[in-house]
C-alpha cells in the first residue's frame, strides 16, 4: 500500500474502533425543542420526504457525507452506501479523490455511478490541493472518474495541523476557488470535516462562486482525534488532543448562514445522530442534511445494517414532520415551530 493508502486505512480503523467524536463541544442540537402538536390534521403514511437539491430529486433531504475510497475495504463500503442510495434515492459523496488521480488503479474504488445511476453524487477534493499542483484538469478528472453531479472543496486546516507532514500552506486559496468555480462546467460546493464555516467565510466562498455549503461543524466525528490517535509522534498527538474539540457548532453555522443567504442551498453535517436532529437542521433552514460516521459504522458492518439505519432515520423524520403538524420537508422549513431553549 502507498502511503497514502495507508493513511486512509487507519483513518476508516481509527473511526471504527476508536472515541472519534467531540466532547465538550456539541453540535447544538439539544437546545432546540419543537412544538408539539397534539391535533396534526395530516394522515401519517401521507407524509412526503421527498425533495430536491442542485437540480435533482431526491426520496429525502439525506445525505451519506464524503468519506473513502482508495482501499479494498473502502470500495466495499462505497459500494454498500451507493446501492442504498439509489434505493432511498439519497445523495451521496466519496472522500478524497486525490489517491484515485494519483493512483489511477484505485479509480474503481470510488466508482459507484453503475450501482447509482440516478443520484446527486458528489466529487471530492481537498482545497488545499489547489497549492499543491493541482488545478482545473485534476478537478475534472474527479468530477469524470465518478461521473459526479458536482465537486464538493474540503477545507480542513486544523486536520493538516495534526496530520504529521500534512499540507499547510492555505495562502491564496480563495483566488484559485474563484477560478475553479467560473471554470469547472458542474456546481462547486464547499465543505469543512468537522470544524464549521462560519458566516465570514460562507459570504467569501459564495462571493468566489461556490454554488453550495456544507457547514459540516463540530460536534461530531473530531479529525483532531482521528489524526492524534493516528501519529506516532508525541507532540502531534498532544497537538490533536488540545485541539479535540475545536470549532463552529453546526447549528450556529447553519443559522448564520442561513440568515444571511435565504435562498443559497445548505447543506448541515458535522454530528448529526438521528432524524430529530435532521428535522431540527431541516427547521434551521437546511437543504440536506448529512451523516458520516453512523454511515461508515453501518456500511462496515453489513448491507442491512445500511438500511436499518436509513429506516430509522425515515421514521424519525417522519415523526417529528407529523408530531409538528408538517406534512414535506418544506413544510417544516416554513414553520416557527423550533424553539431555543434558554
Ligand atoms: C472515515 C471518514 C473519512 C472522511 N473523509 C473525508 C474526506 O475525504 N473528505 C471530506 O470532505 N470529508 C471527509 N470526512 C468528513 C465527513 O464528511 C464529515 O464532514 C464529518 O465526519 C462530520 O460528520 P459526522 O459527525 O456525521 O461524522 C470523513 C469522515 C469520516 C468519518
């Protein structure tokens, strides 16, 4: 294995079997509280999940977030994830791409168009890449090795921090995101892995193009742990265990961007858990709402794991549309029917 190979080997081990996520640093979801409605006047099997987003139809504003590829292990789990997509017409992404551009003989790893010919599936590349040589024809050649619908940026500062040798010159990105996104023929979209985009940085990033953000905050999987428990270095390691818990909670990145953007399609990740927080998201103003970890966890263990767990996000989703009196997504977004808690 390369050693890139290696590195994605051990992040899929350490998030598998290790305490990946934030501590003392919570998505938010638990503030929120919705109102309950005692008398909904809606027929439960009529609820409607279905939606749409960067011009495709989806079952539900679900998304399986960016995760692996490159591995024999990861094509396993791309491929269970990609066939119950298709089945739940869900939206999905594939981690990193770079190993495929590199290595073009991992490219089937991450190639899951043939089992889901029909959903919004994204590309994915790191930013930072665009100061590592990188430029419009690597894009386009993730955007093609997975016949993509768009590619989404990762921006991930403090996980190159603790990652040892990692790539740390993010000087003058956001030039190179505004070229990339006049230049690349399908939507960029931007995204964190963890740590939040705050509403400063979404006004740059919609200003430099990007059609799309996914504020994917903290409060979830922590990629200062994963990279601390990865390195054998002391003080790399003690460097991810100070940082474990940094960042932007997803709620209050979703509701400042929101507030500033109405109409921009926003996309809530970073420790989602269940449908309740994916309702809550829905009500805070998201598009789609995406889940890592519990899909990797899932996928890891078998097929039917993958779609007990998509029922159960269904029924969860469902309950909070009916017990809130909303009968579509779109419903719920409407409705001021989420409270703060003081
Ligand atoms: C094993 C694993 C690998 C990941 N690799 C990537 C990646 O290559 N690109 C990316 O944009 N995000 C990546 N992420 C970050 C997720 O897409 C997501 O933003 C983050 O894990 C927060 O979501 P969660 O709390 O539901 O896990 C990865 C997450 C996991 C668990």
């Amino acid at each position: 294995m390369s050693n890139t190979q290696t590195r994605k080997a051990d992040h899929l081990r350490i998030c598998l079997e290790e305490d990946v996520q934030f501590r003392r640093n919570s998505s938010g979801f638990e503030r929120y509280r919705f109102q309950h409605c005692c008398l909904p006047d809606l027929d439960y099997d009529e609820i409607d999940l279905s939606t749409s987003c960067l011009g495709k139809s989806l079952g539900a504003p679900l998304l399986i977030s960016s995760m692996t590829g490159g591995t024999a292990q990861a094509k396993q789990i791309n491929q269970r994830l990609a066939v119950a997509a298709q089945t739940y017409g869900l939206a999905m992404g594939v981690g990193s791409q770079r190993i495929a551009i590199e290595k073009p003989e991992v490219a089937d790893t991450f190639a899951v168009r043939s089992l889901a010919p029909d959903i919004l599936l994204f590309a994915n590349l790191g930013a930072v890449q665009l100061n590592y040589t990188y430029g419009l024809a690597e894009c386009q050649r993730a955007v093609d090795l997975l016949e993509a619908d768009a590619l989404i940026l990762h921006l991930n500062p403090l996980q190159e921090c603790i990652q040892p040798q990692g790539d740390r010159n993010f000087r003058g990105l956001l030039t190179k995101i505004t070229d990339l996104c006049g230049k690349l023929p399908v939507p960029v979209l931007a995204k964190e892995v963890g740590n939040g985009i705050s509403v400063q940085m979404a006004k740059q990033l919609v200003e430099a193009g990007v059609s799309a953000i996914d504020v994917a905050g903290a409060g979830g999987t922590s990629w200062a742990k994963v990279e601390s428990e990865r390195t054998t270095d002391a003080r790399q390691r003690q460097l991810g265990h100070t940082f474990a818990d940094w960042g932007l909670p997803t709620t209050e990145c979703l509701v400042a961007i929101r507030s500033l953007y109405p109409d921009l399609p926003l996309i809530a990740s970073g420790g989602l858990r269940n449908g309740l927080d994916a309702a809550k998201a829905i009500a805070l103003g998201a598009d789609l709402v995406g889940f890592a970890l519990p899909f990797l966890r899932a996928a890891s263990e078998s097929p039917a794991a993958v779609d007990d767990l998509i029922q159960l996000l269904y029924a969860e989703l469902t309950t909070a549309l009916f017990c809130t009196g909303n009968a579509t997504p779109a419903a719920l977004r409407a409705a001021a029917v989420l409270q703060k808690l003081a």
